[in-house]
C-alpha cells in the first residue's frame, strides 16, 4: 500500500506539473491570440470611426458649401435688385433732365412769343385810342347834331330819359303789386278757409255740448224711472212729440235734453218741467202738455217780436216778420243771443245814422232785420244774409232795408251807406267783450292765465281777474314796488298780456300798492 502510495503521488505530482505546463502554453497561445484579436478589433474601431469622421467632415463641407451657396445666391440677387433699382432711378433722372431741357426750350419759345404778343398789344393799344378819341369826337359831333335837331340839351335829354325809366319802373312795380296782392288774396282765402276747417274740427265736439243741450233737475233719481215710463213708452213719446233727444243717464238729479233747434228744446224743458211739478206723466198727458207748451211760447214769441219792433220804434212790418223777431229770441249766433245781439245793432244803427243824417227808422230796421235768415228752417240752403234778403224782399221792406240785410256779409253788392252802417254795427255788437260767449273750459282757462301771467313778475303778491277777464288787478308788495316802478310794472304787464294772450277787445291792468299805516287813540 505504501509502495503504491509512493508511485501515485510523484504520478500525480507529475501529471499536475505536465498538466500546468500544458495549461500555461494553452493560456499563452490563447492570451497572445486575444490580443492579436483585441489589437485587429481597436484597428478595426479606429479606421471605422476614421472613416465615419471622414463622412461627418464631409458631409459638413457639403453644408457649408451649401449654405455659402444659398447665401451667394441672395447676395446676387439683392445686388442684382439695387443694380435694378439704380437703372430705374438713373433712367428717371434721365427723363426729368429730358422734360426740364423741352420745358426749358418751351419757356424760351413762349418768352418769344409773349413778345412779339405784347408788342401787338401795343400797337393794338394805340390804334384803340386812336379809335377812342375818333369815336368821342364822332359822340360829340352827333350830340350837338342832336341837341341842335331837338332842341333839348345833354342833361335834359338825360332828365327826360330817367323820368320815362321812373314812371315805367313804377308802372312795373304797381302791375306787380296788383298781381301779388291778387294771389295773396286768393292763397288767403285758400288759408282762411283751411284754418276755419280745422277750427271746425277741433272745435265743434265742446261747441255742440255746450250749445245744444239743456239740462232739467229733478227732485230724485226716482223721477227717472217715471220719466222713462214702462218699456220706455213715456220717454218715447217725450221725444216723439218733442223732436229732442231725452238723455237719462247717470248724472245725479239731472236729465238732459238734445237738439239742435233751440225753441224745440225749450218747448221739451218747460214740458218736462210742467210734467214733473204735475206728476201725472203718460204719452197722452205728455202730448197734451207739449202742444199746450209750444203754442203759448209761439204766442209768446210773437209778444216777444211785437215788443221789439215796438221798443225800437218800428211800424207797419209784415207779421210774420215779426214772428220772426219774436223767433231770434231762440236762436243764439257764437253764444250771442241773436234777438239782443239784433236790437243793439238796430240801436248802433240808428245813432250812426242819425249822426251822419240818414233815415234813422230805416236804419233800425235794417239793423234789426240782418240776421232775421237765421231764424228760417235749417233745411233752406245758403247763406243766411241771402236767405234775410229773399225773405225781407218776399214781404215787401224797404229796398235799402233788403240790401242791407243782403249785403252785411259782402254777399251782394252794398247799394246805401245805411248798408255799411249795419255791417259796422253788427261788428261792433259782435266784438263787445264779453257779448260772445266762450265755452265754459276756455273762459275759465282764461282767466287762469290772465292771473298766472300778471304773477310772474317780481313784486306782485297778488292778482285778480274781473269782470269776465276784462281787467286784472295786481296787488304788489310795497316793500319791493314803488310808486314809479307800479306804473311801469303795470306797462311790462299789458305788454305781456298783448304778446301772449289771445282776448276779445281789451284788457285794464290796474296795480295797486297799498301802505297802512295803523294806531290806536286811547
């Protein structure tokens, strides 16, 4: 065993050794072939990356190149613009010169010209004074020709001749003025006509309330209900037997009646008022007491026209005229009782007439008759002067009287002065402040303004409006208003009211300073 163990071991050793030996040139043969390996591969690494390096450099030349390029070509091409540019400024250059050389030889050429024009002009200048003085000479030759052939001198030949411009120019002027007036006229009355129509219609609504209409208080609001009378038959025969429209409505105590004639409505206002005093109200009492009612004021009517003519003195009229007369009493003209309004004209009238010595019986006549066609059916058409004519003439007055009736609105031709005295006094009458009535809402309106007015200027502390607007009081306050000042406050304020208000006739401005001073006596 030992013997084997000593075999084994120097075996072992051996073979390890001879292994070693053989490892190490295996490690050798192969660590020198890695390195021939490794060293291939870095030459390998360094020639690609050379060659790589060579692209890069390349491909960077190929940009710059490039890009040198591009920019070349920009820079031409602005260079090439400027060179553009430089020829096109130097060929302008170039043609200005060119336009200042022709202008300049133009200028030369025209100063020639204007040379040669003025020296003409001269000559010219010359032969026309020549011709001048030949002519003033010829002038004066043939003044004196003239003067010697007419006998008349320069300066009355000239008097002459403006005296005919003159007398031509006027003649002119009044052709002209006569035109003009003419068609102002026409265009007036075109104008007058409109506004009247307009008036009209603003107006005639608060006008046919205020003037056609009556009202009749009763005692109660029961009273309506007999009034109206079962189904309505006692209004219905109210109205039948009436001609006027019976308004019951809700107006307390009040009913009241319509129509545009007025005796028709006074006859319903003093039946309705008989019937509702009496009580007793059915158709048959109702017919009953209009007809009793109609001919007592038609008799009254008639006392009323026999009153008249009798007061003014007039005799021998046709009765139904004085019918007529008695008829006025019932007919009102712009709120004018149109009897009173008659008789005040046959009263201005007759002064008038008596003043200037005509015919003072005629005249009253003629003043009282005037309006007399307005008391005729409203079924008659025309004006009611012409109407006044027919019918005066039909019964036989005065011819002056008819024309005078006919003529007191310019319808027909006036024929005696006596006619012009009527159309005066019928103005006059009707100009009266105060004569013509004015609708409620517009009189009272006023005379609010009228006061208004008068307190607008400093000083005043109160102020009154009398007798229908005719006169305004001013109270002012003594402190502020002296005696000199109130008389020219009293001028500022009728100044005023003249350019701001409208009013019939005129109006007294009466300013009172008052100062008291009181004690007492013990």
């Amino acid at each position: 065993m030992q013997l084997e163990l000593l075999v084994i071991i120097p075996v072992l050793i051996a073979l390890m050794v001879l292994f070693f030996f053989i490892g190490w040139i295996f490690n050798n043969k192969v660590g020198k072939k890695s390195i021939s390996s490794a060293e291939e591969r870095a030459k390998q690494i360094i020639a690609d990356a050379q060659k790589e390096a060579n692209n890069i450099k390349r491909e960077k030349l190929l940009e710059v190149k490039d890009e040198w390029y591009k920019k070349k070509i920009e820079f031409d091409s602005e260079i090439n613009q400027k060179r553009q540019k430089i020829s096109a400024l130097e060929k302008q250059i170039s043609s200005r010169e060119e336009n200042v050389e022709k202008k300049f030889d133009l200028s030369l050429k025209k100063e020639k010209e204007l040379k040669f024009v003025e020296r003409d002009l001269i000559e010219a200048k010359k032969k026309l004074d020549q011709r001048t003085k030949d002519v003033q000479k010829l002038e004066s030759e043939q003044n004196e020709r003239l003067e010697k052939l007419s006998g008349l001198t320069t300066e009355d030949a000239r008097k002459m001749l403006m005296e005919n411009l003159v007398n031509q120019a006027k003649i002119d002027a009044s052709v002209m003025i006569k035109e003009i007036h003419e068609k102002s006229k026409i265009d007036a009355k075109k104008e007058a006509q409109k506004i009247i129509v307009q008036a009209i219609q603003r107006t005639a609504a608060d006008h046919s309330i205020e003037s056609t209409v009556s009202v009749v208080q009763i005692q109660n609001d029961e009273m309506k209900g007999r009034i109206i009378g079962k189904e309505g038959r006692n209004i219905r025969a109210f109205e039948s037997a009436t001609g006027v429209d019976v308004i019951v409505d809700d107006t307390p105590e009040a009913v009241i009646l319509s129509s545009f004639d007025q005796f028709r409505r006074e006859v319903a206002r003093v039946s309705l008022e008989r019937l509702i005093t009496d009580g007793r109200i059915h158709p048959a009492r109702i017919e009953e007491v209009v007809e009793k009612v109609r001919i007592e004021l038609e008799e009254e009517m008639i006392r009323d026209g026999e009153n008249t003519i009798m007061q003014l003195g007039i005799h021998n009229m046709h009765s139904e005229l004085v019918k007529h007369i008695g008829k006025m009493r019932y007919r009102s003209s712009y709120g004018q009782n149109l009897l009173q309004h008659s008789v005040e004209v046959a009263y201005l009238t007759g002064i008038m007439a008596a003043e200037l010595g005509f015919d003072i019986n005629l005249a009253k006549r003629a003043g009282l008759l005037h309006d007399i066609g307005k008391t005729l059916d409203k079924s008659l058409e025309g004006p009611h002067a012409l109407l006044g004519y027919d019918m005066t003439k039909k019964f036989k007055e005065h011819p002056i009287v008819v024309n005078a009736v006919g003529s007191h609105h310019d319808d027909i031709e006036m024929e005696h002065p006596i006619s012009a005295l009527v159309q005066s006094a019928d103005a006059i009458s009707g100009a009266r402040p105060g004569a013509r009535r004015e609708p409620l809402e517009s009189y009272v309106k006023r005379l609010e303004n009228l006061e208004a007015l008068a307190k607008t200027f400093d000083g005043v502390a109160k102020t009154y409006a009398i007798q229908a607007g005719r006169e305004v009081r001013v109270v002012v306050e003594h402190e502020k208003i002296d005696d000199v000042i109130a008389e020219k406050l009293a001028h500022d304020i009728a100044a005023k009211i003249e350019s701001e208000m409208e009013y019939p006739g005129q109006i007294k401005v009466t300013v009172i300073r008052e100062v008291r001073k009181i004690s007492y006596a013990n």
